[in-house]
C-alpha cells in the first residue's frame, strides 16, 4: 500500500506543478468575481460565433441585434471566427469599453494545421514521428494567427482512433495512446509558449473529450461504448498528457459515452479532469453539444440541457444559447449552485488573465505585426519542412525512386496533381482558396526532365461552396483517360497524384468504402497497362484500401494533405533532395471489414497464427481476408536502409525502483543519408486484465549517414509497465515481458525480462 501511496503522490506532485495557480492572478480573479453580478458571469459562460462583419453596420434586428447588446451587456465571454486584428479589435472595444466591468474576450480558432499559412493536417505531422517539428508548426501557426488576434485555439485534437471510415482521423495523431501522449505534449507546449501572456503565444485545447474517436462504425457523431480498461489505457492517457502539459482548456465531445454525453458527463469532467488530474483551466462545450443533449434523449428542454451541463462540469457554452438564457433562473430555483457558477467563471477568468487580456486587451491587436508575421518567410520555410518530413514511402520495388534528374521524360497524370485546394486538407478556414503550391508546380521546379501533365479524370463534379457541403465525385465521365494514357505511353516514368478531395475527410465526412474514390481506380488500371514504370503518390486524408497498387506498383508515396508548401515537399522528396522518413501513425487496412484494425491489439484466447489446430477454423480470423494490416502501424521505407543489432539489456530482471536499459545497434547501411524512427513496444505476458500483444512506450528518431552506426538506449521503468488495471489502479505488475526494438510494430527482434 506504502508503494501506491508514494506513486500517487509523486503523479498528483506532477500535476500540482503543470497546473500550478499564481496567487497574483487568483486575487485579482477572486476580487473581481466579488464585483460581478450573477448576469455578468453568466456572460463569461457564453461563447458566440462571430455573428456579424464588424467592419460594417451593427446588427438592428433579428438574433444577431439581440446577440450585439449581450455584447454591449458584458453578456458574452468569449466569440469564435472572428480574425483579423481590425474585426477583434472592434469586438474588444465593445466588450471592454462599453461594459460595466470591461472584462476582454477571449478570441478562439480552430487552428488546427496552420492559419493562413497551412501546414500539413496533423495526422500527415504525426507521421513524421518528429516530436521537435512537431511543437515547432503549432508555435508557427500560433504565431501567425496570434498575430491576427486569435488567443485560444481549439487544438490539439487528441482523439485515439482506429477506424478510418470517421472523417476526423486526419485531425489527430492515429491508433496510439504512447504516440499520441507525446504528440499531444509538443502541440500544447508549441501552441502556448513557455508564457502565455506573450502575443506570440495561444492558449491550447484538448479535444474531444473524451471517446470520440471510437464512434461505432466510424459514423461521425455515433455512440460510443467502451469499456474503462480502453478508456483509460487507450482514449484518456493523451488527453492526461496535455493536461500535464499544462493545457489551458479542454474541449468535451459531441458523443454520448456509455450512455451519458460528455457534455454532461460528471465522471469524466469533473471526477477523472477537474478532480483527479487537477485541472485548474476551463471546459468549454462543442459547438451546441449542450443543446444536443436533447436530441440524445438525455434532457429533457433546453432548460435541463443547461442543468445537465453545469453540473456535469461544462464551463463554457459553445453556441447553444442556453447558459445565457437559463442559467439565472436555474440558480433562483435551486437547480444550480451558486458555487457551480463561480468555479467556471474563476476558471475562464483565470485564462483570460493568464493570456494578460486585463493587462492590455488589445496586445493581440497590432496591425504592423500582422502585416509582418503573416506568410512569413519563417513560417512558409516552416510549413515546408513540416511537410518533407510527413511524408511516408511505403513502397519502393526496384529503387524506382529517386527519379533522376535530368533526360527523363515524365507524364504527370491525376486528379489531384494540379490541384491547389485539396492539399490544403479539411480544417483550412483562414487560408485563401487556392493557396497550395501543386504537385504540378512543385515539379517544374525541376527543369531537366520533360514533364507532360493530364488530369485523366476529375475528382468531383463542382468545388463545394464550402465546409459544409457534400463534395459531389465525378463516377461516369471517362473522356480523360485516352489523353492521360497517350501521355504515359510515350514517357520513361508516370507520376500518378490520385486519393482523396480535401474535403473527403474531417468532421462530418465519414465514408463507409475507403477505395480511391471516383474513377482513380480505373485511371491508373488504364495507364499501368500501357506503363508499369508508375509512382504512385496518394493525397488523402485517412488510410485507404490500396491493394490493387501495393500488388502492381513499384513505387508509392503517402503525401497526406501536406498543406500550403505541398507540391515543392512531394517533388523535393521524389526529386532525393529529401529522404523520406515518416512513419504510419495507423494502419492501412486491406478492406473496410477488418475495421477498426490497430496493432496494439489483444491475443484473444485463439490467436492461431496460421490456422488454429491442424487448420481448424476455430481461431480468431476471416475466411475471406487477412487478420493483418496491408501496411502496419510504425511502417515507412527510407531511399538507404538501416541494420539492426541483437537487443542488449543491462538485466533481465527488474527489482523495485530499478530500471532496465535496453539497447540496441543501428547502422546505416546504404549509400544515402537518412532519418530512422527506432521503436520500442513492450509486452506484458499476463496481468490482471488482459493487455495487448505489444504496446509502443518508445522511440528514438535518428539520422545516419552512410555507414554510420549509432547506439541507441530505452531507458524501462515501472511507470512504463503501468496500465490501469482490473481494480481500477494505475500500476505496474509483476511477471514476464517481452521488449521489441524495430523499424516498426511488426519487429520480431526481442528479448525479456522479468519484473519482480
Ligand atoms: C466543431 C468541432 C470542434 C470545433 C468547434 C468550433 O463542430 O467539433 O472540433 O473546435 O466546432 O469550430
């Protein structure tokens, strides 16, 4: 018991130090709660989308004119989509001039890959394993859009996921909790800066809390029932790390979890966030998740959504309306507490203080600045990097690639090569349409080879008027094949840019069949037979089924939505000017019926790797597909290749308080340099609840040039052999483990040892 009490002691030190209060700022909030009267800090409670272009005239009639004099009222804490120094400054005016106490707003975004200068979507970052890069983008665009007046952003989205049918896979770091722990803590620390009252820095928001990416069916918006052993070693250990992180605010989700929204969830807000982890900032709602609650069946009217979410543990009203309209008089009738109420205004005040709005409200307000910071060289050279460097090569038959650099000629067909939208990705709101640099453009950068370009088929039918639209695909006009195939018949190499419109993925646009949409499929049939010479370089925003190319295609590239510098990354990377060194952060499955597919999965208890017992049926498996991924968790290829060593480990039993250093060799074994992510998943051969067949609880990643050879150490501790286990407790347990060192999950070099 003495042991637990100790580890419990040191966690809770942990979170004491990441949400450390300063008492400067808790007396100024403290007296000015003392001021306000129960309307006003409601008003901190309310959060409106920008709801009119202040550059023009003040809204007279309808919601909009009663929204303006909440504003006026000192009734609204906070608006969302409002950009631009000089559309915050008039908002800010009002708030802090017009109103009795002239408390500023806080300004949110969803700043999710890079404002106007868009760097790649963060599952294409989470791909570069490049923690460093990583924190580098989001303190970019935190820079950029901090510049335009933004001070909270509504990111990172830290959601776990395994199913790529859900639109939003594109927006956080993949099937992995260890990865996304990581991930999660350089976007927080990128995002606000080691002080968050510098106008360079935002504060941050983990989102969505929590489940969402486990919506059944990968049908966006869906229930979600998991048990607590996956919701707290899979769903909460990134949301825990941003937290540690010091996070400034979360996000709950749209799902009911287990029957109970989180919008009103009591056990995860309030016990497990508020509670447990010792979260000092504020939760905001998702957009109108609390007025939802009704739709869910779990309130009753608006008036008990409101309730429901006070005290559930909802700080802040994303545009529901509700805490506006209902909170005072569910505090006259007894239904919330005072208390409630001043805790989320405490929270939301301290934010706000802590951003130093009070100090100067409009230091976010500085129109030289924006001129200067925004598309800057910095942060355009940024975006570039971010991109070489989130892109995967998954296959390279033949060394196909690097293409040579002169005397070649070179047809360049697809959909998606001249497009200048798509690679944008889904969460693009701040930037201009149009704004990527092509694949097209990027490779004329490249002046000695002949390039031919064909679009062989369109993508869709009509750009979307906007983020909310269906994207319309083109399924019956072939007339561009005959063009595009003519063109690959008299090239020495066909680049073929084929996957996913930017609007295919994120929120709302789940897709039940994961194939290359549209007529792609028989573009590059057609173009193979006249051609075999073909590298395939997809532009998608989740996995995808790609069989049919990984059986005939001799090179591939997974280029993602790599955002506003992606042609000039693509073609640098096809060109050698950069090796590539990404890493899948999910698995691509081999069909939509192995989904959700993950490699951290269980045993179960008829594993039967080939066929169960003498080729019975009875064994965890389909008759008609493979149990594994066509490409595994951790995979990427390089243009050099990597040995590794034996592992070397300092003992092979762990006593309490020791640590075991496990080590390995890796040596650059071909004739170019390149970056290498050393992984290290560990297994826990049994326990008190049963534990994946390996987990991910390190890696490393290097750069080696030719012949080079570099020792690379795992340091294993008992926090890393913790899970919460089948009595609710966060421990390690005694028994066998086994280490994996690898190039990715499916490394079979291993070696154990035993915990004591
Ligand atoms: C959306 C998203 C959330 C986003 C919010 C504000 O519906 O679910 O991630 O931050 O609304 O745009």
């Amino acid at each position: 018991m003495k042991k637990l009490f100790l580890f419990v002691f040191f966690v809770h030190l942990n979170n004491l130090f990441a949400q450390q209060l300063d008492p400067a700022i808790e007396s100024k909030v403290n007296a000015l709660i003392d001021q306000m009267t129960i309307e006003e800090k409601i008003g901190q409670m309310n959060q409106y989308n920008g709801f009119w272009n202040v550059t023009g005239p003040t809204p007279k009639e309808g919601d909009a004119a009663e929204k303006f004099q909440n504003l006026a009222s000192g009734l609204v804490g906070s608006m969302l989509n409002v950009r631009g120094v000089e559309e915050v400054r008039e908002v800010q005016k009002i708030a802090v001039e017009q109103t009795r106490l002239g408390i500023p707003l806080i300004i949110g975004f969803d700043l999710i890959h890079g404002y106007k200068t868009v760097s790649p979507i963060p599952l294409a970052e989470s791909a570069s394993w490049d923690l460093e890069s990583i924190k580098r983008s989001a303190e970019l665009a935190a820079k950029e859009a901090a510049a335009a007046g933004i001070n909270w952003t509504f990111a990172p989205m830290v959601d776990i996921t395994r199913d790529a049918r859900w639109g939003r896979v594109m927006e956080g770091a993949g099937e992995d909790p260890f990865l996304g722990s990581q991930i999660a803590i350089a976007r927080v620390k990128g995002f606000q800066g080691e002080d968050l009252s510098l106008p360079g820095t935002i504060a941050a928001c983990a989102k969505h809390f929590a489940g969402y990416g486990f919506a059944e069916a990968g049908r966006d918006y869906n229930t979600v029932d998991i048990g607590l052993n996956t919701l707290h070693n899979m769903v909460l250990p990134p949301f825990k790390a941003a937290a540690d992180a010091g996070v400034r605010t979360f996000m709950n989700s749209f799902n009911d979890l287990n029957g109970i929204p989180s919008t009103a969830d009591r056990y995860l807000q309030r016990d497990i966030l508020k509670k447990d982890w010792n979260f000092n900032g504020f939760v905001v709602s998702d957009w109108g998740s609390i007025r939802e609650m009704i739709d869910h069946g779990y309130a009753k009217d608006r008036k008990h959504a409101g309730e429901l979410a006070l005290k559930g543990g909802s700080d802040m009203d994303m545009e529901s309306l509700i805490y506006i309209e209902h909170l005072k008089s569910l505090l006259e009738e007894g239904k919330v507490k005072v208390s409630e109420i001043n805790d989320a205004v405490r929270r939301i005040l301290r934010v706000k203080f802590e951003l130093g709005l009070f100090e100067d409200p409009y230091r976010y307000c500085n129109e030289t600045r924006e001129q200067l910071v925004t598309g800057s060289k910095e942060i355009v050279e940024g975006a570039l990097d971010m991109a070489k460097k989130s892109i995967v090569l998954l296959k390279n038959h033949d060394k196909l690639l690097p293409l040579k650099k002169k005397d070649q000629k070179i047809a360049l067909i697809g959909p998606l090569a001249a497009d200048k939208n798509s690679p944008l990705g889904n969460w693009r709101i701040a930037a201009e349409n149009e704004s990527a640099i092509s694949l097209l453009e990027g490779m004329k950068n490249y002046k000695g080879n002949e390039l031919i370009y064909e679009q062989g088929v369109r993508l869709i039918n009509k750009i979307p008027a906007g983020f909310h639209e269906e994207v319309d695909i083109n399924e019956d006009d072939y007339s561009g094949i005959e063009a595009a195939v003519r063109a690959a018949e008299n090239s020495d190499i066909v680049i073929m840019v084929l996957g996913e419109y930017g609007f295919q993925s994120g929120e709302g646009r789940s897709r039940a069949h994961i194939d290359l949409p549209g007529l792609q499929q028989d573009l590059l049939e057609a173009v193979y037979e006249v051609n075999k010479n073909i590298v395939l370089v997809l532009m998608n925003g989740r996995p995808l089924i790609l069989n049919w190319a990984d059986e005939h295609i001799p090179a591939i590239l997974e280029s993602w939505h790599l955002g506003s510098q992606s042609g000039h990354a693509i073609a640098q990377v096809l060109y050698g000017d950069y090796n590539p060194s990404g890493k899948l952060p999910m698995s691509f499955p081999r069909s939509e019926g192995q989904l959700p597919i993950y490699y951290n999965q269980k045993s179960t208890g008829r594993p039967g790797a080939n066929g169960g017992d003498n080729g019975s049926v009875f064994w965890s498996h389909y008759g008609d597909e493979k149990n594994s991924p066509l490409y595994p968790f951790g995979f990427g290829l390089s243009y050099t290749t990597f040995s590794y060593s034996d592992i070397q480990l300092s003992n092979d039993i762990m006593n309490d308080g020791e640590d075991i250093i496990a080590s390995v060799i890796v040596k650059n074994t071909g004739n170019k340099t390149g970056k290498e992510v050393v992984q290290l998943y560990l297994k826990d051969h049994y326990a008190s609840a049963v534990r994946p067949t390996r987990e991910l609880k390190g890696f490393e990643l290097v750069e080696l040039k030719p012949g080079e050879s570099k020792k690379i150490e795992f340091k294993i501790n008992r926090q890393l052999l913790s899970f919460y286990n089948a009595l609710g407790v966060w421990e390690a347990e005694k028994g066998d483990f086994t280490v994996f060192i690898g190039t990715d999950s499916n490394t079979k070099r291993k070696a154990s040892f035993v915990l004591n």
